[in-house]
C-alpha cells in the first residue's frame, strides 16, 4: 500500500473536520433554541376577570414578563370553585409554559368534592405564595340598614332571605358563610358566582344581599360608601381597613379564615426552571414597587419559598377538611 502523502494527510483531517463541525454544533444549537423561556408563559387564573386573583396574577405577570424577557399571558378558566383551571394545568404540558395562580380555595376542594381529577399536593410543584388578603363581610349600604353583625343577625333572623354570594361552590368564601351561619344561627342563601367581578357587579345591584369577598374587589366601593364593610375573617384587622373590626371583635369566638394566593406549576416541571420562576417571582413580591401595590389593594405581600408554600399547603388541606367536616359541606 502507498504512504498517504503528508499534504493529502492535512487535506484529509482538514475536511473531516470540516464535515464535523455542524454534527457537533447540532446539540448545542439545539439546546439553544430549546433554552426556556422561547416563547410566551400563560398563567392560569381559575376564576373570572375582576377578582383578587386575576388581580394579582396581572401585577405579578407584568413585572414576571419584564424580568423573563417573554410575555406572560394571564388566561381566566373559571368554573367549579377554581377546580377546572387547576385540573387544566395539572394536565398541561410540564415545561414551564403553563402555571396555576392558585389560592386558598385549592386546600377545601379536596374535602369538598367528592371527586378530584387531581391531586394537588401530587400534581403541583409549589413556586412561592404571592400574597394574603382578608376577606371581609361586606352589605349593600342603601339596601341593608346593618351597621354591625349583631344588627345584620337581628335582620336576617326577623326577615329571613337574605343571600349571600361566593366565588363557587367549595371556595373559601363559600365556607365563611357556612360557617358564618353555624355560629350565627341564621339561615341565608348561598349564591355561587364564576368570580369576585359578577359577584360584586350583583351586591352593587342589589340581587343578593352580602358577601365574604377578599377586600381587594370591594375596597373601592367601600371608600365610596356604596358597600358598607361589618367584620373582616382574620384573627387581625385588615390594614387596608384599620377601622373594621374582626369576627371575633364582633363576638364570633375562634372566627378565622383568610384567603392566599399562589404560583404552582405541573409537578413534572424541570428543576431549573422551576427554581429560576421561584427565585424571579420572590425578588419582584420583595420589591418595593410590588409591595406598593399590594398595600393599593389591600393585600399582604409574602414571597416564601417553595418548600414553605409546600407546607402551608399541607397544614391548610388537614385545617380545612376538619372545618368542612363540622361545616357538613360536601358537592358531588
């Protein structure tokens, strides 16, 4: 056999190397294209346009989208006490395209419903909770004449009728009125809404008669006075409503359920992105100008993380399903 010449030798190492070169950049061009975020990221909010939590999830996508670089579509999926937007995303594509702002509602449905397409502490991977907002016992000013809840007892007890609305069947709202009305001895009417923007549109309107909203979607309309607040839910005084007593002030002993609300994603979800969603979404709720924003709307920024939500979530699921238990709510 005759000696490859050392020139040819060159030319030959020379192409090879050449013919290799896009073979060995493929993965890496691949893994740059595929790099997260490359497109929008929907955040689901499993309620109607107008509420606390669509509220939050645009204050939170806005700042989100400007920090990812990509934009942050806020979808509303309402219906079944927020069960049907958390069913979507717990069957969603797990790539960081498509997250839950889930809330307090998520932990009562699983003692609520007798049936669940998922699970939420096996489904979901918690990133951070985004904030805590109380929900207050608001009425109708000109349509209800209680100034107090001994005086909305007294009339709901002597006139009978009265409705109160709810974000659905199995929220949080929905149990502050059942329980509301064991400790009361009143009987009302429970209204189920897709969301805190009709609900209020028809407490405005005079169709039913009070409610248990976040303070967020009825804050403004009680500065005006259209709504008049009577007790807030928690064991402490809203500090967007310094003024207005708490159930227990208003002699309903051990009254105290607060709303939260959430980011989650699909539990399959990558590590890094699901820390790098955790680590951005915590930096904006600690900045001032979120912070700001929340004390506009009455809420309490918090900003925790993913294994404090986790746990948060574990020890309301067992809360409530004792309450709910007492509160003998269940829906088929």
């Amino acid at each position: 056999m005759n000696p490859v010449h050392p020139l040819s030798r060159r030319r030959l190492v020379r192409t090879l190397a050449l013919l290799a070169a896009p073979a060995l950049a493929l993965p890496c061009g691949g893994a740059l294209a595929q790099a997260w975020p490359a497109r929008p990221v929907s955040l689901i909010v499993p309620f109607a346009a107008g509420g606390t939590t669509d509220v939050l999830a645009r204050a939170l996508g806005e700042k989100l989208s400007q920090s990812l670089g990509q934009a942050v579509i806020v979808e509303n999926k309402p219906g079944a006490g927020a069960t049907l937007g958390a069913d979507y995303v717990a069957k969603s594509r797990p790539d960081g395209y498509t997250l839950l702002m889930g809330a307090v509602h998520h932990t009562i449905a699983p003692a609520v419903y007798r049936k669940l397409a998922y699970d939420l502490q096996k489904d979901f991977v918690p990133l951070t909770t985004v904030a805590l907002v109380p929900n207050v016992l608001v009425v109708n000013a000109a349509a209800t004449p209680a100034k107090s809840v001994t005086e909305l007892v007294a009339l709901a007890k002597a006139q009978g009728g009265y409705t109160y609305g709810s974000n659905g069947n199995g929220t949080a709202q929905h149990l502050i009125g059942t329980q509301f009305e064991n400790m009361t001895g009143t009987e009302l009417t429970h209204v189920p809404y897709k969301g805190s923007g009709p609900l209020t549109t028809d407490l405005l309107g005079g169709q039913i008669n009070l409610s248990f909203d976040t303070v967020t979607p009825v804050l403004q309309h009680i500065r005006s006075g259209k709504l008049r607040a009577l007790a807030v839910s928690t064991s402490r005084r809203s500090s967007a409503l310094p003024d207005v007593p708490t159930m227990e002030e208003a002699g309903l002993k051990g009254f105290n359920i607060g709303t939260w609300f959430g980011v989650l994603a699909p539990a399959a979800t990558p590590r890094d992105i699901t820390q790098r969603l955790s680590a951005e979404m915590i930096r904006i709720i600690q900045s001032p100008d979120f912070r700001k924003r929340m004390a506009e709307i009455g809420a309490e920024p918090v900003g925790n993380t993913p294994e404090q939500m986790a746990a948060q979530i574990k020890a309301e699921t067992e809360k409530f399903a004792h309450l709910v238990k007492a509160a003998k709510v269940t829906i088929e």
